[in-house]
C-alpha cells in the first residue's frame, strides 16, 4: 500500500548541502560554547547564547528539509519567510 502522501521524495543537493552547513554551524557553536565557558566557567552567560544559536541551526536545518520535501504539494511561502528572518 503505497500512498503518495508518504512516499519517499527526492531532496535535492543543494538542500542538503545547505542542511549540513547548518549542522556545521550547530556543532562549530556548540564547540566554541564549550571553549568560553572553559574550565573556571568566566562566560556563563556567553557560552549560553552560543547554544541557543546552534539551536537556531538545527531548527533551520529541519526548515530547510521540510521545504524540500513539501515542494510542489504544499505552500512553502512561510518557510522562506522564515528562513530570511
């Protein structure tokens, strides 16, 4: 039973190549977070702004896939308004 609702798409190159860039960006964020906060914690509250950020990235990369797949079968306006924001 194959229903086309849920069939597998194709997600071009380009989206996932931007996708992995966000998710370079997510672990370079996380990475640099861990770097200020260091061993005796003097950025606390920087270190926490990065993470936010890297969730920020992982939450475009998911964007960034559900246009793709949503293409041509649903509005994907929001999502690129999104996306410029």
């Amino acid at each position: 039973m194959n229903d086309p609702n849920t069939s597998n798409r194709k997600i071009s190159s380009v989206s996932l190549k931007q996708r992995d860039a966000c998710l370079d960006h997510a672990h370079n964020l996380i990475f640099a977070a861990r770097r200020v906060l260091g061993e005796d914690s003097a950025y606390p509250n920087i270190s926490y702004h990065l993470g936010v950020l890297a969730l920020e990235e992982l939450g475009k990369a998911g964007l960034i896939i559900l246009r793709a797949m949503a293409e041509g079968h649903r509005d994907t306006r929001w999502i690129d308004k999104r996306l410029d924001d």
